[in-house]
C-alpha cells in the first residue's frame, strides 16, 4: 500500500476480539505482567461488527493473528516476537486494501501504538477462510481456519459465580485491544495451531474476550 497517514481517510471499527494463549488462567500478560511460563503463544482473532475504512464497509470481516513473543510485552521487555496473520477470503479488493491498512498499524489508531510497541517480525499473510462464532451472552467464542488453526473458549466460571454471569475485568493494564474495554474470562476448549512455522497445542489454558472500538487515522 502506498498510503501514508496524512491521506488515510477516517475510519471506525467495532466488534469482538478474542484471544487463546499459553498461560494460565488469568493470562498475566493482561495485567501487564510476564507471561506464566517466560514466553508466550496465542492465537488472536477479531470480527468486525460495524467497520467502515472511507466508503469501504468492513462490517462481518475476521482477521486472525498468530504471535509469539518472550518476556513482557508492556514494558517493551520482550524479545523473539513473531506473527503471522490471516485476513478474511470474503473481502474484496478494496476491503482487502483497508484490512491491510487499519490491522497492518498504517492507518493509526491504537493497532499502530500496539503494533509499534509489540515490533514482531511478520513471518507470513495469507487471505483465507475464517470461521467465526460468538454466543450473544459471552458464554463461548470460536474460530477457525480450517486444517491450519483452532481457537475456542468457554467463560469462566467456578461455584461461587452466579449462574449466567461472567467474569469479569475493568481498567486493564494490558488491555490488548486498547484502553476502557471490559474483559470477560475464559478457559480455551481448543488453542492449536500449524501454520507459518507456529505450530501448538495449548488447550484448557487462557483465554479471554475483549471487545474493541478504534476510530483513525
């Protein structure tokens, strides 16, 4: 793309954003701590339910991320950070341009400040299909994409959680999809992963369901 900031047009995105990853439950990373085991691989994943790039309507589009990293990402104390993302076959030309934009850090907003701090080499993108399953009541989340990765998660609950409620956080310090969202826990059913050198299985450990809302350039 040969876009720079200064003419990216406005732009708005808002949807669901999940993650399944290495460390325990809660995943430290959240609260800005080192991940549980010293490094730290997870699959991302984002579904966009209102998204507009310009004139370009984003809504229903999935992106997914592969990352792996060592050491605390907040502090900008890591290193060997990795990642490798999948963009929804669906979108068209001009979609595709925009999805590259926004989730690449060129069209601002807080995907630049995250992608600036996290500095991953990139191993790979593709444009493939991705599945994408959220429950109305944030009682689970899936997504897929098939034969390469499997990421799900079910809420987090326990006998002293009232029955239909979910776990929750306010005012993370390492919110991954920027300040002022509430962060809903969760245990991933499924966390595996075989595609541009990442290769994993995590099930039963971390997951979590953040929701986003960025507004750029």
């Amino acid at each position: 793309m040969s876009e720079t900031t200064a003419t990216v047009p406005r732009w708005h995105t808002a949807g669901d954003w999940f993650d399944t990853c290495r460390c325990d439950v809660p995943c430290p990373c959240s609260f800005a701590q080192p991940p549980t085991y010293g490094r730290c691989d997870g699959v991302l994943v984002w579904h966009i339910r209102d998204g507009r790039y310009g004139d370009v309507p984003l809504d229903g589009l999935n992106v997914l991320m592969l990352g792996s990293f060592v050491g605390n990402v907040w502090a900008e104390e890591h290193t060997d950070a990795y990642a490798a993302v999948f963009l929804d076959e669906r979108a068209d030309e001009a979609q595709r341009g925009a999805l590259q934009m926004i989730f690449g850090g060129q069209a601002g907003s807080w995907p630049a400040q995250f992608g600036e701090m996290f500095g991953a080499e990139m191993r790979g993108m593709d444009f493939a299909p991705i599945e994408f399953e959220m429950a109305d009541d944030l009682s689970s989340w899936r997504a897929s994409v098939p034969g390469r990765v499997e990421a799900s998660g079910e809420a987090l609950t326990g006998p002293t959680t009232p029955e239909g409620a979910r776990v929750q956080s306010t005012n993370l310090p390492g919110s991954e999809t920027g300040p002022g969202q509430v962060v809903t826990w969760g245990r991933a059913t499924a966390d595996r992963a075989d595609a541009f050198g990442f290769q994993w299985n995590w099930d039963g450990r971390s997951s979590k369901h953040i929701p986003f809302d960025w507004t750029g350039p």
